[in-house]
C-alpha cells in the first residue's frame, strides 16, 4: 500500500512566516490597503491567492466569506485587485530574496522568461522573468512584465559571488557587461558569429575557432569583447572604436552528438572553473525550463481569466506568490526540525476556516489559500 504524503490543512501558519514582516505597511504604503475596516493586509492578500486559485471573483467572494476569512463583495475584491499591483510585487519580490550557496561554491542563479497567452491570443500577453535557484529549487527573482520587454539581467539584482547561468537570449555583450557591473559571474551560452570577438588588435573569425575544437572534450579560448554603443540594435553596424567597454571573456566550446560546435561564455579563469566543469555545470540550467513547465502544468499560470484588463497583472502577480509559497511548503530538503522560520505569532485572533482540507503536495495551493 502506498501512503500519500499530507499537507496539513492549518498549513497558513506555516505559510505566513515567509511573508514579509511589514507586510501591513507595504499594502498603505502601495495603496492596496487604506482604511482596515474588516480586513488587514494578510487577510486581503489570502483573498486575492484564493481567486488566483479559483479564477472566478464571485467564488471566491463566497469562499472567503463562507470560511470567515473575509467579508468582501466580487465588486470589491475586483477593486482591490485592481489597486493592488504595487503590492503584490513588492511581496513577491520578497518573497523570493532568500538565497543560497550551493556544493560548488557558487551561488547559482538560473536565469530564464517564459511567455503567457490567454484564450483567443495571437500573441505573447506576459513575459514572466525568473531568477530560478537550483540548490533550493526555488525561485529567486521573478518579474511580471509585457511581452515588449526582452530577456535581460538588468530586470534583476545580483551581486558578488552569484553565478549565472541563461541560454543564448541573454549571450550579448550588453548582457555580460551588465552582470560584471553587479559583481555577478557568469557562464552563458552564445550563439557563433553574434559577437564580435578579439585577439589582441585582430579580429577572431568564429570559423577559425570551431575549426579548433576537438571531436570530444572541450577548448577554451582567450578573447576580448567590446560592447556596442548604447540604442544599437542587433544586427546595425557600428565602428568598434565606438566600443563602451571592452572585456576580457572565455569561449568554451564543445561538440553534440551531431558535431555542431556548442559555444559557453564566462568570464571565470581556468582554475575557478574548467572547461569540462562549465559544460557539466551548464546542464544545470535545464532546471529552470523544467520549473517552467511545472507552473503551467502543475499550477495553472497560464490559464489567464482576464488578458488585458485592469486585473489582468494581479490576478498573475498573486498566482506567482500562491506558487512560491506552496514550493516553500513542499520543499522535502528544508532544514529540519521546522522547514520553516519560527516568528513571534502576532497578538491578533484570526478567523479559522470552517471547512479544513487535506490534500496532496501537488494541490497544496488550495490549502494555503484558504
């Protein structure tokens, strides 16, 4: 017989000890929340992780009401929601500051976007950005923009002793500039022939280094990389002597099973990392598109209610805290005995749900929710 594990159904105590601690001056500092009649800043924040769950204003006005959480009309909730964009970012931005190091040494950061479109889209509607961290396997930055906005380090903070690790999106020069002036490593793909690359005065053809890798294994090659003026589009000309900044970077390159030359840029010597360790570390980054995949699949982000309209961002902003919040839970590898930060309980009685859930790990949104 196999035994499920439960998530216990009060799990909301544990929950909100990851909550900010200001979380009350936040929603008036933002003005999600002005005046306390019936409900403080925690309660409003359950109400609006129960819609993300339930995707309908009406249900869940009735839920909350019907569990004692919080008396509040679908009118109300609706306008709350709309006012509360600010809020929810800054808690999710919170949420997700924690870090850690991993084995290596290395604070890794995996960084990633994935794009959401409602029904009837012919487009991307949301650009969702994460900064995803392996060792916890959770997120340690997430920014909700729109689709206009491109994959770049800059939407993050980073700062000395992360490593990064992203596709061939974020593999410019702008890019690598702009993790260097956080104080951040990085080991980033590139695509050949999308940067221009030096050795010392002359121009380095990207054929010539491919010629150069071997069958199996890996080489590293020694070049410098200017970085293009600013508002220069890719694929524009411009002079090299107009060149912001030139940087000393390492081209790691290997060979797939089909003999096409992979190229990782980093800007990490040979004995902080070598060639063989920045390939097998690389692999790491496929985490982040499994991450992905478990939020659309597992936690429904990308079934949107509303596109465009004024709660169309919220309505995403709080499904991302519920998600965050329910992976905290769920995380097997959280330091025992708690597997979570042990606070002071606030004065406050609050109300207890009237029906209580069990459920599995993978519907443990529900339970935090309501």
């Amino acid at each position: 017989m196999v035994v499920q594990n439960r998530i216990p159904s009060d799990m909301w105590e544990h929950a909100r000890t990851f909550l900010p601690e200001d979380i009350d001056e936040i929603a008036r500092r933002t003005g999600a929340l002005c005046r306390a009649r019936k409900a403080d800043a925690e309660q409003l924040l359950r109400g609006f992780l129960v819609y993300a769950h339930i995707g309908s204003l009406r249900s869940a006005s009735a839920l909350t009401g019907a569990s004692g959480l919080v008396d509040i009309k679908p009118e109300s909730l609706f306008y709350r929601l709309s006012k509360a964009n600010s809020f929810l970012s800054e808690v999710l931005a919170k949420l997700v500051s924690r870090h850690t190091s991993a084995p290596c040494g290395f604070r890794i950061t995996i960084v990633d976007a994935t794009m959401l479109s409602g029904d009837g889209a012919t487009g991307a509607d949301w650009r969702v950005h994460v900064g995803y961290d392996p060792a916890r396997g959770v997120p340690c930055s997430v920014h909700v923009t729109g689709p206009e906005v491109g994959e770049s380090f800059k939407l993050h903070h980073f700062r000395k002793g992360d490593l990064l690790l992203a596709d061939r999106m974020y593999g410019t020069a702008r890019n690598y500039s702009e993790a260097l002036a956080q104080g951040a490593d990085l080991l980033v793909r590139v695509q050949s022939g999308r940067l221009r690359v030096y050795a010392l005065e002359s121009k380095v053809k990207w054929t010539e280094l491919e010629s150069q890798v071997p069958p199996s294994g890996a080489r590293s090659f020694e070049v410098r990389m200017p970085v293009p003026p600013d508002k220069t589009a890719h694929g524009n000309p411009w002079k090299t002597k107009d060149a912001i900044a030139w940087h000393d970077v390492r081209l790691i390159g290997a060979r797939n099973l089909n003999g096409e030359v992979v190229w990782l840029m980093t800007n990490l010597a040979q004995d902080r990392l070598s060639d063989e360790s920045a390939c097998s570390l690389y692999r790491t980054r496929w985490q982040i598109e499994l991450y992905f995949k478990r939020l659309k699949s597992l936690g429904d982000l990308g079934r949107l209610p509303s596109r465009d309209g004024p709660t169309a961002q919220a309505h995403l902003l709080a499904k991302l805290i519920l998600l965050v919040l329910t992976s905290f839970l769920c995380d097997k590898e959280a330091f025992p005995p708690y597997g979570y930060a042990v606070r002071a309980a606030k004065d406050a009685e609050r109300p207890k749900p009237v029906a209580r859930v069990r459920l599995h790990a993978t519907q443990a949104s529900l339970c935090v929710a309501t």
